[in-house]
C-alpha cells in the first residue's frame, strides 16, 4: 500500500505527464501539417542562369530576318555579389528585339492553388527605354517564332521609358484571351542594382505584387482589373426630380441697379481737341471734335452673385444592381500554362536577368528572395559603392586634368602674345 504522500506524487507525475504528452502531440500536429504542404508545394520551374543555360532555352527566331534580333548573352554585370551565382542573360545589342524561353516540362493548372511568378533584373545601363517584364506562356506556344504577338497568360515586371514611364506592368489574360492591365499604378526600381520582383496570385481572386519582398500593391482581382462587368450601373429610369437646385449661385436680390447706369455714354468728345489751324468748314466740312473713352461709363450693369443657399449639389442618377453582372470564382485561374518567357524592346541594352521562379508556394518564393537579398545583393551593392567611389574620384582627377593643362594653354599663349607684341615695338626692327 502507498503512503497518502506517496500516491499525491504519483497523482502530479501523472498529470505532468499527461500535459507533456499533449504538448508533444500538438507538436508533432503541427510538424505533420508543415510536411503536408512541403510535400505537397511544387516548384513547377527555376532557373539561375550557368554555362548550361541554352540547353534549357531557346532563343526566338523572331526579329531575326529584319536584323534587329538581339542576343542574350552569360554575364554576372559589373556588379555582382558572387561572380558565378549571380550569372544571368544580359541583354547584348542596343535598340534591338529579345526572346527566348524555357519549357516546364509539363502544362500546369494552379486550380485551387497559388500562383508564384518571380525573377531579377538589373539594370546596370541605367535603362532609359524599354521593358524588363516576364511571360507565362499556352502549351500550344511554338518557341522558336515566339514574339510580341505570341499571346501570353501572365506579363509581369518593370517597364521604363523616359520620365513618363516608370511602372510595374501586370497584366493577366481572362477566359476569352482578352489581356487586362491593372487599373492600378504600381512603382518599379529605376537604379542599377539587382531587384527581386515577385507576383503572387491566389485562389481566392487575390493577388500581391512585391519587390524585394516588400508589398507594392494588393487586392481583389475583380476590383484591380477589369475581369468581370461591373457590379452596379447608373439606373436608366432615373431623372432629375424637377424641384433639385444645382445652381452653386444665385443673383443677389438685394443688389439693384443705380439708376441712369445706362445712359452714361461708353464714349465722349474729346474736351481738349482743337480743330486745326487752316479747317475750312466750306471746303472740309463741318470738323467734329473726336470721341474718347468715357471715364465715367462702367459697361454693362451685373447683378452680383451669391451663394445659393437652396444648393442640393450636382444631381447624379443612383446605381443600380447590374443585371448583366456574373460573379465568378476562377478569375484567378489559369488552366494551361507550360513555357515562361522574356519578350523584350531595349533602346540602350545591358539589363541582366536571372532567379527565375515559378511555382505554387508563396512561401519557398519569399525565402528565395530573402537569401538572395541577405547575401548576393548585400555583396553587390558594395561593390556598386566602391565602384561609383572609384569613378568619382578617378572624374575628379580627370576634371583637374582638363583644367591645370586649359590653364597652362591659357598662360602659355599670354606670354606668346606678350612676346610678339615687344617684337613689334623694338626699334630698329625693320631695318634689321
């Protein structure tokens, strides 16, 4: 038999065992439920550009006849945080047409699943006109003519030109292969660093559009493009009731008009004309003195304005539920999808793409862009500094240059001058 002691420690080991079982088995809940969506996440295509690229790529024939195909060429840039990792397709030719894509491997649906588009641009010619945007292509695209009229589900990225054009482009294809741009103004990077720009489209018609894993814009499909009709409509059976003032002003009843306003003349004899010496009324006719502006004459009465205090505002017909309006569930939803692509027009070539990611995990695309960001670009924007230092001291240099050798130049033709002026002045000089 157990001591009433001996059976309270035991009553307390078991219920700090039960509790310890509980916690492990919500542990392991949530462990179970983390390996659920790895397991089931796939990452439909990524690329980070080697030596190898073109056997996973094929460039486009498209512009080619014209001579206005651009080539894409392996480079890290100028700048880069790793000289291997951080190898990309540059754009090599200026004021040229690019393409070039790359097969999945299969056609994907991302039927109730996310939808995760991502890569980098940089670029480092300080880009002045053209795009640096991403497509998501049909199975039934034909890659070797793929161009700017080859139709596309997805374009996605930075888009500059001249001070007028600096946006991110989203655009997404609806069922009827209309391409809708968003209604929305969303920012892109304009400097010439490496930037991470991601899309993220989702099941519930949502969507985010982030760069460098900071949010840009979000919000509803239905209400950012122009997916669906509109769900209201200006009611056709309404009219302006006939007692609605929209009048902002009104005359002011007080405000009468003085009385002989209108009979002081607009212009009068001029009191200081003379009729000149030698008028002859006989031979010239009767001379007239001739007429100046009345100094007194104000122009027409006004009556004054004020506000109108009856003001109902400016009368707009109400809306009304669009009879015409059909909700849908699947705006977000692409069933064919197997190539993604660049498709490009550059005045001044140079940008740099590279960490191209498509897949259905929001979250492995966000860690991807953070380790890039915490590492390679980190590294490169030192090396960006510490070029643009060296340039700058090596532009000074050069400007002091330029100046000391103007001065001396300036200094040296003075005494030449003053040299051939003395000459001239010697006496004597002619006859020698």
């Amino acid at each position: 038999m157990f001591s009433e002691a001996c059976r309270k420690r035991l009553a307390q080991f078991d219920t700090r065992a039960l509790r310890t079982m509980a916690k492990t088995h919500v542990l392991l809940l949530a462990l179970a439920a983390v390996l659920a969506k790895t397991v089931y996440a796939e990452v439909y295509f990524e690329e980070k550009f080697d030596d190898t690229w073109a056997d996973r790529w094929v460039v486009s024939d498209w512009k080619a006849d014209e001579g206005l195909r651009g080539e894409f060429v392996l480079s890290a840039g100028k700048w880069f945080g790793d000289a291997v990792e951080d190898l990309g397709i540059q754009t090599s030719g200026d004021a040229r047409f690019y393409a070039a894509s790359a097969d999945f491997g299969k056609t994907i649906s991302n039927a109730g699943k996310t939808l995760v588009v991502q890569f980098s641009v940089k670029h480092e010619q300080k880009l002045d006109c053209g795009g640096g945007y991403i497509k998501l292509l049909a199975s039934k695209t034909d890659q070797k003519t793929f161009g700017g009229d080859t139709p596309y589900a997805v374009m996605f990225g930075p888009d500059i030109c001249g001070s007028a054009t600096k946006r991110t482009h989203l655009i997404l294809t609806d069922k009827k292969g209309n391409n809708l741009l968003t209604k929305k103004t969303i920012p892109c990077k304009t400097d010439t660093l490496t930037h991470i720009y991601t899309l993220v489209v989702n099941a519930d018609n949502t969507y985010s559009v982030l760069i460098d894993n900071a949010e840009k814009e979000t919000g509803l499909l239905e209400e950012h493009f122009d997916f669906l009709l509109p769900k209201t409509v200006t009611d056709p059976a309404a009219r302006k009731p006939l007692d609605w003032d929209d009048r902002r002003e009104v005359p002011d009843v007080t405000d009468v008009k003085p009385e002989g306003h209108d009979d002081v003349p607009e212009a009068v004899t001029d009191p200081d004309a003379r009729k000149p010496e030698g008028w002859h009324d006989d031979d010239d006719g009767e001379w007239e003195a001739p007429l100046v502006k009345n100094p007194l004459f104000k122009g027409p009465w006004v009556q004054k304005q004020i506000d109108n205090p009856n003001f109902a505002g400016t009368w707009t017909a109400p809306e009304i539920p669009n009879p015409a309006y059909v909700p849908s569930a699947d705006l977000y939803l692409f069933h064919d999808l197997r190539y993604v692509g660049f498709e490009l027009w550059q005045v001044t070539a140079g940008s740099i793409f590279d960490n191209v990611l498509v897949t259905d995990d929001a979250q492995y695309a966000f860690a991807a862009a953070d380790a890039f960001l915490e590492n390679s670009k980190l590294a490169e924007t030192k090396m960006f500094e510490l070029a643009t230092a060296k340039q700058k001291t090596e532009n000074e240099a050069e400007a002091k240059r330029l100046q000391e050798e103007a001065e001396t130049n300036a200094a040296a033709e003075n005494t030449f001058g003053d040299y051939e002026h003395s000459a001239e002045d010697e006496p004597g000089k002619d006859e020698l």
